[in-house]
C-alpha cells in the first residue's frame, strides 16, 4: 500500500473512531437525561409592601427623615419601597417568564392574578412588581412605550371605608371579633407581663432622654413599642440615621421588643390557635388554587398577594419558617408557593406527579413537616388539615356577644354546642326540681315568692 492509502485508512480509522465516541455520548445522554424535565404548573406569591412612610411620626427633634406630615401621609410607599417591590418583579420575570417559561412574556389575563390588601403601600407595591414583570414593551401598541395595565382586586380597607369591613385575606381581626379578643387578650398575658416589666425602667430612660412625654404618655408601656419603633425602622431603611440621643444599642433593644409583640400579636405557630385563625383564609385561598392547578381549567398559572408583615409572618409561621426568635420580616419580603409536575413517574395515579416546593427571599425552604425541601399533595392536604380552622368560630350572634362577652362564646363554641345543651337540660332539671321541692315542702303559703314579683307587675 502506498502513502495515499494508508494515510487515507488512518482517516477513515479516526473519522470511525470519532462517530463511535459521538454516538457513545449521545446514548449515555439519552440513558441519563429525563425525557421531560419537570414543569412548573403553578407559582403562588405573597409579600410585604416596600419601605414606607412611618404609620407614627415622631417630634421634630427625633425625626431624622423629616417626613411630609399631612391627609393620607401615614404608611405611604416610598420610592426606595417602588424600587425594592420593582426588582422583585424583575425576579419574578427571570424565574417565571424566562427560566421556567410559567407565563407568556406579553399580558394574558387567563394566566395571572393579583389580590391587594385595600392600603396605597400594598396597591402601589402591587404595580411596582407587576411592572418589573410586565416591563415596557410587553403591552400593545396603544400606549406609550407599550406599557401594560394589569388589575388589582382589593377588598376595601380604603381610607373612606369603615375598618370592619377589611378584607379577611389580610386583616382577619377585623372580620373576627373573636380573633381580635384573643389579640387584646395576649396583651394582658403573664407573658406580656413580663415583658412590661424586664423593659419598664430602660422604656422609661429613652422616654426621658428623649424627651417624649407628650409623645408617648406619662408611662411609657412595652405594648406601645410601635410609637417608636416603626418610625425609628423607616428612618433606617431610608438612610436617614439614628436620632442623635437614640444609641445603637438602644435601637436593637426597642426592636426586640418589637420582635416580641409582633411574636404575641400572631401567636406561637401551628400550636397556637390565633395563629391558625389569622392564617386559615389566606392559606385556604392557596389550597383551592393547588387543586384548580390539578385540573383541565386552571384559574391562573400565577396568583399574586400584596400584602403587610403580618401576612408574611402569619404564612411563615404555620410552615414552621417562623420561629420564637425571628425578626420583623423586611420591607419587600416574599413568599412563593410553587406547584411542580415530574411526568417521568409512571404507574401510579396522576396526582403523585405533583409536588410542592416552597422559597423564601430566593431560597428554597425546607419544610419540617414535609420531611425536606419537596412537599407531595399528601403533605399539603396535611398542612392545611393541621393549620386552618373553621371560620365559624368567628361569626357572633350580637345580641350573645354583648350579654356573655367575645371570649365566652369563643370557650362556648370550641367546648361544642352539644355539651351546651346537655348543660342547659340539666340546668332546667335542677330548677324543676327545687320547685317541686318547694312546693311539697312549702305547699301552705298562698303565693311563692317569685309569683308575687308577677303578681306586682302585673
């Protein structure tokens, strides 16, 4: 053979060994790649509104910020909290737009919705995250820079309506006089007792040093931390500073105690029944979007909920991502639910295709109760079965509820309405009793006593 052919068969040995090499990697591929990656079926958002103005202003000489004071200027979103709740959008984009491909990159109103609490700051924070995930150029041609206007449904709570009528989604107290009892109550705990008074004397030094008697009272209570803490927060996360008598260590000490109201506000987690009730509507309203997902006709691929730092924590809680010694959750803090199908599972029924990851500020959180980072339905049904209560336990009959008290009705109705009845039975059995006694023993006067009442008012 000469040179011509054997370099030509050196060639062809190396193109063969090559296409061999090629189709060994392509079968491994094909033998450890999935034939379907999983699929996001569903996401569910929650989260706190951005930075804000102070819901409490503080005396000239304390105010680092100096806020604008005027109608409707308490708790206003800022343009730092826009930004914050913008770029929250922008990840919602990345994630469920571009990565995983959950929503169509132009507005379709059948794959998304959005739920407000009735406040500017939760409203505004709602528009500031759905333009970062509807970005300009995502809408028609009809407005400049093809903008899209994407509705908010909220429930009331605006400044011209009475507060009973807030939403239950985000404000339960208000629709649950029981709720609210056992709020005022945790107030007057031996817990909260305690409290008061580990922190009456440096309470008492700030209010001095400070010079806010005409601010915070005569008494400066552990209970109404908020006068400070809240407009000391905002002041913060703004950049404006500390006011010069307040120390570092002075601001970590009243927000602390902020930390253990708020901690007393919602309750103790899955364990407390406060906690269940304050979070059984909003985690209700996430279980029947779960199950719709399951179905041939979704009601959104993405369901969004603007809302305060009590939703947030609420929701934690009761994941049990909420514990004694966490924080305020931050400005901008949210919360996702996300439904994931993996048809690789063959040979069992549909349903345990599905499973459930849950992040929080980005991350994926492991659940105790399910075990890790990945919740199956099973796990989900037993969340909600272990979390939410029946909103019964909040309707009160008004003629009851001035005569025997909010908490009585609430012990009355948790005890059952049957043991109530065998009570009362007995009740009755007993004073038919003593007047038949009475009457055997008493049989020679004319009018018993209580005949005799009758008998004068008649």
């Amino acid at each position: 053979m000469n040179g011509h052919g054997q370099a030509r068969c050196l060639l062809t040995r190396a193109m063969s060994l090559r296409v061999s090499r090629i189709c060994i990697l392509l079968l491994i591929a094909c033998l450890v790649s999935p034939a379907r990656a999983d699929e996001l079926k569903l996401a569910i958002a929650l989260f706190r509104h951005g930075a804000r103005s102070p819901l409490h202003f503080l005396p000239d000489h304390m105010d680092t910020c100096k806020w604008s004071e005027g109608p409707r200027r308490r708790g206003q979103l800022t343009p730092l909290g826009q930004q914050q709740l913008y770029d929250v959008g922008l990840y919602y984009n990345a994630l469920y737009v571009t990565e995983h491909e959950l929503l169509s990159p132009k507005y379709n109103n059948s794959e998304i919705l959005i739920r407000s609490s009735g406040t500017d700051r939760t409203v505004m924070s709602a528009y500031s995250v759905l333009t970062g995930l509807y970005p300009p150029g995502a809408g028609s041609d009809t407005l400049p820079d093809q903008v899209q206007p994407v509705p908010i449904r909220s429930n009331l709570g605006t400044p011209w309506i009475q507060e009973d009528d807030e939403d239950r989604l985000f404000h339960p107290e208000a629709d649950c006089p029981v709720l609210e009892d056992m709020r005022t109550n945790a107030m007057h705990s031996k817990s909260w007792e305690a409290v008061e008074e580990q922190y009456y004397e440096f309470l008492q030094r700030i209010k001095k040093e400070a010079e806010l008697e005409d601010y915070v009272g005569s008494t400066f209570h552990a209970a109404d931390i908020g006068l400070l803490s809240d407009p000391l927060r905002c002041g913060i996360t703004q950049g404006c500073g500390l006011p010069p008598v307040i120390t570092q260590a002075d601001f970590e000490v009243i927000m602390d105690i902020h930390r253990l109201k708020m901690h007393e506000k919602i309750g103790a987690g899955v364990s407390d029944q406060r906690t269940r009730m304050k979070g059984s509507p909003m985690i209700n309203s996430w279980r029947d979007m779960v199950y719709s997902a399951l179905t041939d006709e979704p009601t959104a691929k993405m369901v969004i909920y603007s809302g305060h730092d009590t939703t947030v924590e609420t929701m934690l809680a009761l994941l049990g991502l909420w514990g004694d010694d966490a924080a305020e959750t931050d400005f901008g803090s949210h919360l996702e639910l996300e439904l994931w199908q993996d048809p690789t599972i063959v040979g069992v029924e549909e349903r345990e295709q599905y499973y459930i990851k849950f992040r929080f500020n980005g991350d994926t959180m492991p659940i105790t109760a399910c075990g890790g980072v990945v919740c199956s339905l099973d796990d989900f049904d037993d969340i909600i079965s272990s979390t939410t209560v029946g909103w019964g336990l909040c309707v009160v009959d008004p003629l009851i509820e001035r005569h025997v008290g909010v908490a009585w009705l609430t012990f009355w109705k948790t005890l059952g309405l049957s043991f109530l009845a065998t009570m009362i039975l007995l009740a009755v059995c007993f004073i038919a009793g003593l007047r038949l006694a009475g009457g055997i023993v008493g049989h020679s006067h004319s009018i018993p006593s209580f005949e005799k009442n009758e008998a004068k008012n008649m």
